[in-house]
C-alpha cells in the first residue's frame, strides 16, 4: 500500500512561473493540438479506405507535425501559445456553408 501522504510530490514542485491565465490559454492550446491530431486520425483512416498513400504519407506528416507543436510548446511562450490555439481553430472550424452543405440545406 502506498500512502500518498508520505510521499508529498508536489510541494517538490515548487511554484509555477506561469500566471493562472498563462496556464489556461496553454491547456486550450494543448487541447487544440489533441484535436486536430484527432482530426487528422480521421482523415488518414479515409485516405487508407480509399487506397491512397501517397495522402496517408502526407496526412500522417501533418498529424506528427501537430504532436510535435504540442509537446515543444511551453506555458510561457504566450505568442506561441496564441499562434497554436488560433491554428488549431482555423483547422477545426467548420464553415456555416460547409455545415448546409453536408447536411442537404
């Protein structure tokens, strides 16, 4: 049994240098790179449907380059924080057309 009272983990940590808004426009950022690494899971099982490898290979080259955002970002780069929320939301946005469209309207 492991008493997690005995092995005080986090007061190891120390204090964060990162403000509380810092925090979460990182944690929107990281999320957004989950999704769009999502997204494009998605789009590499149609290319791999339709036979095409050529857009596997490319879309798998996009899903890392997403992963890799994802894991050099840092809570205090704000500007970069920023740049990879909005990124993600270009990508993840679906236009109003787009919705009407595939829905028959």
């Amino acid at each position: 049994m492991v008493y997690l009272a005995e092995l005080k983990v986090l007061p190891g940590l120390g204090t964060p240098r990162w403000t509380p808004g810092q925090a979460l426009g990182y944690e929107i950022a990281q999320e957004g790179v989950r999704q769009a690494v999502g997204y494009y899971a998605h789009l590499i099982a149609e290319a791999e449907a339709a036979g095409e490898p050529d857009a596997v290979a490319a879309l798998r080259a996009e899903q890392a380059a997403w992963a890799a955002r994802g894991q050099q970002l840092d809570p205090l780069a704000v500007r970069a924080v920023k740049r990879v929320r909005d990124d993600a939301d270009e990508l993840l946005s679906v236009d109003e057309d787009d919705e009407q469209d595939a829905s028959g309207g």
